[in-house]
C-alpha cells in the first residue's frame, strides 16, 4: 500500500497534463482528401473568414482540371477548438460551385481531421433542368 501511493500520484499527474494539452484543431495548411484533392488554406483572419486554392482529383466536366480558388468561413465562437466552417470553391475551369460545410475534429490518436459535406452546383441550360443540376457528397480531408 504505501509503495503504490508514489506511482498513482505520478499516474495522476500524467493524465492530469495530458487533459490540460487539448489539441486544437486549426484549418491553415495543407490538406488531402478520400479522392486525392487537396486544399491549401493559406489563414485564418481574426473574425474566422480564410481563403485558399483547391486542387481537385475529380471533375463533372471533360474540361482539363485547374487549381481552383476558394474563400470560407470558421465559426469563431467555437471555443472547444474543434470549430465548424464553410467554404466555397470558384471552379476556374468550368461554370459550376462548390460549397462545402464541416467540421475540424481531433481525433483519438490526437490528428486533425476534417468531415465534410458539399453541394455541386452544375450549370445548365434553362430551367427544365434544374432538377438535376446538383450534386451531393461527403469528403474527409486530413494533413497532406
Ligand atoms: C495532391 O498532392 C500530392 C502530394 O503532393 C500529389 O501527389 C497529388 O498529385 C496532388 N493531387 C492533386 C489533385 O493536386
Ligand atoms: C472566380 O473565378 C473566376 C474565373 O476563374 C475569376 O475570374 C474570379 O476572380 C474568381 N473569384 C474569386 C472570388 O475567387
């Protein structure tokens, strides 16, 4: 009994450390999806809205693929450090955008990771077809 008092005070004190060490996930940088796309973002500004380029492994066109820009928003009273956000990306080689929403998780081996789920909005030629001008999906991105 009394030689196992000093090693639960050191076990507390590890855990106790470990908890005051919450990792924080944070969106600047570069990042890899499920299909291969990846995504820079360059900063985060203080009232949570960031911009960066996206890169994507996949298109609904035949056209040649082109890094794209995008722009979004962090929700910045999010203070548990696993913020929601949003973004949006301006195709530059087809008509068509992108909005993506999410949110950025550290997981339980301590990576940041983020879940996602976007609308792809397809042009087309008059309003007969709109029914079928959108696209749904889920993408998880972590660190490139
Ligand atoms: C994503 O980045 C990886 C590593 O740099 C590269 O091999 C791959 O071609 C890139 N994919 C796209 C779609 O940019
Ligand atoms: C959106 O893309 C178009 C075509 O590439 C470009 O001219 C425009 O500057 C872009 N806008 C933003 C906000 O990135």
């Amino acid at each position: 009994m009394v030689r196992a008092t000093p090693f639960l005070l050191v076990l507390f004190l590890a855990l106790g450390a470990h908890s005051a060490t919450v990792k924080k996930c944070n969106l600047v940088g570069r990042w890899v999806n499920d299909l291969g796309s990846n995504m820079t973002i360059t900063t985060v500004n203080a009232n949570g809205n960031f911009v960066g380029s996206y890169h994507t492994a996949v298109s609904a066109t035949t056209n040649e693929i082109q890094e794209s820009p995008m722009q979004g928003s962090q929700q910045r009273t999010n203070h548990k450090g696993q913020p929601t956000f949003g973004f949006t990306v301006n195709w530059s080689f087809s008509d068509s955008i992108t909005v993506f929403t999410g949110q950025c998780f550290v997981d339980e081996d301590g990576k940041e990771i983020l879940k996602t789920m976007w609308l792809l909005r397809s042009r087309v030629e008059n309003i007969k077809n709109d029914w079928k001008a959108t696209r749904v999906g889920i993408n998880v991105f972590t660190r490139l």
